[in-house]
C-alpha cells in the first residue's frame, strides 16, 4: 500500500497551538511536481546539503541532521534538519516555499528560482505524484513561531497551511521530539521534517558509519563543503541516528582541510620536522605559495589561492587515519610533493561554501598545466555570480572554468616560484625546437636525425613534413609525442623525454604500441636507466620476428642538445 505522504508533525506531548491555522492555495502555471521529477539532485549529499547551505545563510551556527525514526527493516522513515539560525518570518516563508522566491530572487542563498529545496525533497522522497513537508521556525527578530506545511501534488494547487505556535510548542519539538540543545535552539531556528523518505537513497556509510566516528567517510562531502566554516569553528555540524536501536550515532563532524607544501618553508633544512608531531595541518608549513591573487575573470571578482598539495586528497587536522595516511606521512618525512595528482580546482561562495570543483584534465595540456602535478586552486566567487553556476548545486560554467584556468596558467607560469616549473612545460618547448630541427630541409645534420629516427624514406624534410602529426597541435593529449602517419598507417611513433628514461616511459611506450600498430617505436632522451634499458631488450626479444622493434635514441646520438 502506498504511504500517505502528507507532511505531518509530531504531536505526542505537544501543548496546543495558541492561534488560528491559515490555508493559502495557488494554481501553477505547471505542473511543479512533475516539472521537478528527477531534476536537478542525484545524489543524497546534496539534497541534503540544499537545506545546509539555507542555514548557512541564514546565520546558522549549529546545524543538526537527523534520520528520525526507523522501519522495522533498518531504514530510516525521516530526516529532521534543524539549524539555529535566524528563522524565518510568515512573508519570508511563503516567499521561499509558495511564491518560489519570485519577490526577491537569490536573497539568503536561496536558490535562483526558489526551488531548490523543493527539489531537494523531492529526491529524498522519490514520490512523482506528491512532494510534502513540514517546516518549524522561530523568527529572531520577532519572536513569532510558526508551523507551516507544504504540499505540491501533481495536478492540484500548491497548499500551505501556517500555524502559529507557542514558546512551549517550540521548546517541545526542539527539547521533546527531536533531542535538541535547548540552549542552542531558544532563540530561534528553523527545522524542516521531511517524511517518507527513500531509505534506499541513503548511502551504507550514512546509515551505519563504522567505528571512524569522528569523521567518517560517509560525511567527507560536508566536511570538505563547510570547510572554512568548520576550521574556524563558525559552524558546527552534528550528524544523528536516533532509532532507540543498536547502532545509533551522534557525530560532530571535522573539517576537511588541505595538505600542501609552502615552497618557502620546504626549502628550509629540516622544516619537515613538524610532520612527527601529528600537527602539521595546523602549521605554517601548510599554506599557500600565493595568496589572496585578485584579480576578475569573464567580469566576476575572484580571490584566488594556489599551492602545492602534498597528497590527492583532503585530510582531516586530526590524525592521518585514513586510507591515504601512509602516503601524506610519506611525503612529509621525504619533503616531496604529490607527483601523480591532476591539477585541481575549488570553488567557494564567498569563502563560505565549496560548491564545485574541476579538475585539470589532459585535454588542458593548452593551458601548460596538465603536468604541474600537485597543484590545487581556489577560487572564491561573490554570492551574486549565478550565472557562472551550473543549474545543479554542485556545477560550474565550464566556459567560465575554462578562463580560469588559462588565468591561472598565466600567473603561474610568469611566477618566480621555480617548483611549479615542471618539467613538462620545458618538455613542451623541445617538443618545439625538435621539430623546427627535423623540418629543416637546409641542416645536413637534420637530414641525418630524420633517418636515424624515421629511416630512409624520410630524408627529406618536405616528405617528412606531409606526415608529420605534432601532439601539441592535436585535439588529444593521450596520444604519441609524434606519429609518422601515412593514411591509415603509423609508420613510426616518437616519445621525448627531457629527463633519464624509466620503465614508467616504455610503459607508455606499450600502450602506444598497442593503440597505433605501429613497427618503429622509438623513445628520445638524454639518457636510461639501467633496468629501463634491460626491459627494453626484453621488448625487442619478444617481438623481433614480427618486425617490430623499440628503440631509446640519446640526444647525443643525433646532435640533439637540450639544456634546460
């Protein structure tokens, strides 16, 4: 049988209300609920995170998620989240819940449209025919306390019945119903109870944690959303299971912070030292290379952060416990830094929420910052850009994310911090002079390294420029350096390398081999290791009778000089 899903409050122990119950109706131009079916959400995360970023703006400094109260098979039938905010006045609620923030668009952090927490609940309950809920508030300024439930059903006016309340009323559903600080919550707060949700939807580590209590897994999302807020102890986030069962939790949750290495005070002698002592979040070592970089990208003022990260993840200032622990304590007692990290960038609202984050993926090596490995970016955006968001909480305009990056290509490749200098950027620029070396048709010693590399067919310059394919000049990043292509034939493939050649570049090498086909492959360097030149043999061995060989070639070989 189907739930009745008609928002409902609590009402055991509960004192009468002291004023008259008001009903207002309106008729859509659209069908809300269906309008809203599968939009916008499609992870739990930030459906939930819809309502913690309303408390946020609205002044919160605790919030509180609960799954409240259990199935009998272990599901949770509804989540309670509480904050103690400002609350909200009778006009701000119709404004935000009836009226779709019509009359003030975007105020509070309130969605565009208004509709955002809406759709919020509309996930969380997974219903297409009803979507319903209750709201709690007691207005600061005022002191007025209202119940109001919401009702969009498809095909029917929006109902929102308001109830004016008394203080014993609010103390009840803030001490008696949902277990509440009292202390926090008497001044005023809002709480939105939404029933009937999916027990499906909630994630295994939501429900049931595990023993990391003080920052599960589960959680990481809010932990790194809130982050400034947490750290600096602004906000407060509890997270509760209260099923009177085993395996009820209660949560404060830690902020996600980011591990990076100052470029300044990682040069020092020993200045990894303080890694022993378990702190080493909260130390100056961990800090930015540059600093509040201001500066407008596509019209919108930006505040931008740029370091080196330590490790590819967010740790937590506490103990590195983690899956990743080993490695962050690794690169600590070491003093290296993050080698195999894609760039990564994070957007903040006003230094207040992370709603967004992208990372430098390889179809970005036009920006020279594909292999500045390690590197991790903010970007704090004022709270009136919406139009560089994306129609999701958790998107960014990829038009805008793309002037980014080239903004911070620029700053960071005209720096005077050498570490971000790596050594693909040089790589790039004898890409450049090696070309210029093999097309030149007047060098006598060019005509030789074109045979030495590409064989006897391609002595002369103007044959070899006709089938010729340059990376930097495709649209792909993850193919060959460069290929002697002939119709559908790769005749030759060429890696360059500007440092000793390892087993991680015949690696590559391979998987070159078995995407072209082709019979000439050929690594370019200064030099190779040992044990890369043995497996080289090893190749040549396993496929001398078809033909193919794999070949290191150093740049002494054929005159080519790289000293950068």
């Amino acid at each position: 049988m189907k739930k009745d899903n008609t928002a409902t409050r609590p009402t055991k122990g509960s004192s009468s209300a002291t004023s008259k119950t008001e009903t207002k109706t309106v008729n859509p131009k659209c069908d809300i609920v269906t309008a809203m079916a599968g939009s916008a959400y499609k992870i739990w995360e930030l459906a939930v995170a819809e309502h913690t970023d309303n408390s946020v703006s609205y002044g919160a400094t605790i919030v509180d998620i609960i799954l409240y109260p259990m199935s009998k098979a272990g599901k949770p039938e509804t989540i309670v989240h509480a904050d103690n905010g400002d609350g909200m006045s009778k006009e701000t609620l119709e404004n935000y819940y009836f009226d779709f923030n019509r009359n003030n668009p975007d105020q509070k952090g309130g969605s565009q449209f208004g509709v955002g927490a809406v759709q919020a609940v509309a996930y969380l309950q997974n219903d297409r025919s009803k979507v319903a809920f209750s709201v709690l508030t007691k207005h600061k300024e005022t002191g007025t306390i209202l119940s109001a439930g919401v009702c969009y059903e498809a095909g029917k006016p929006i109902v929102m019945n308001f109830t004016e309340m008394s203080e014993l009323d609010w103390e009840h559903y803030v001490v008696n119903a949902y277990n509440l600080n009292w202390e926090d919550y008497k001044d005023g707060g809002t709480i939105v109870i939404v029933p009937n949700i999916v027990g499906e939807r909630i994630p295994r580590n939501w429900a049931n944690p595990g023993t990391k209590l003080v920052n599960p897994r589960g959680q990481a999302f809010f932990s790194k959303r809130y982050r400034t807020k947490l750290s600096n102890s602004s906000l407060t986030i509890n997270y509760r299971k209260q099923s009177g069962q085993r395996g009820d939790f209660n949560i404060s949750l830690e902020a996600a912070v980011f591990i990076l290495g100052n470029h300044e005070k990682r040069s020092l002698p020993h200045g990894w030292d303080v890694a022993t002592d378990g702190l080493y979040a909260d130390s100056g070592y961990n800090d930015w290379d540059f600093k509040d970089f201001k500066t407008t990208v596509m019209g919108v003022p930006v505040i931008i952060n740029i370091g080196k990260q330590l490790n590819s993840d967010f740790k937590n200032s506490g103990e590195f416990y983690d899956r990743n622990g080993d490695t962050v304590l690794h690169n600590l007692v070491t003093g290296t830094l993050s080698n195999g990290t894609n760039p990564s960038v994070h957007y903040t609202l006003e230094s207040i929420i992370d709603f967004a984050s992208t990372t430098y993926k390889a179809s970005d090596r036009e920006f020279g910052l594909t292999h500045l490995n390690g590197m991790i970016v903010t970007v704090d955006v004022p709270r009136n850009s919406t139009t560089i968001t994306q129609n999701t909480k958790g998107g960014i305009d990829p038009i805008f994310d793309t002037a980014v990056k080239k903004t911070v290509s620029d700053y960071v490749e005209n720096s005077q911090i050498t570490s971000y200098q790596v050594r693909d950027l040089h790589e790039s620029e004898a890409h450049k002079k090696l070309k210029t070396t093999l097309l030149d048709g007047s060098n006598v010693g060019s005509k030789a390294i074109r045979e030495e590399i590409f064989g006897d067919g391609r002595r002369d310059a103007s044959v070899l420029a006709k089938h010729l394919v340059h990376e930097l000049g495709a649209s792909k990043a993850t193919i060959p350096d460069f290929q002697d292509v002939e119709g559908d034939v790769v005749n030759t493939v060429l890696e360059v390398k500007i440092k000793e050649v390892t087993t991680t570049e015949l690696r590559q090498l391979s998987h070159y081999f078995v995407t072209s086909k082709c019979k000439n492959m050929v690594i370019l360097g200064p030099s190779i290791k040992p044990d890369a030149e043995d497996e080289l043999l090893i190749m040549n061995l396993k496929w001398e009778t078809d033909g193919i060989t794999f070949r290191f070639i150093p740049f002494s070989r054929i005159g080519f000089v790289w000293d950068k």
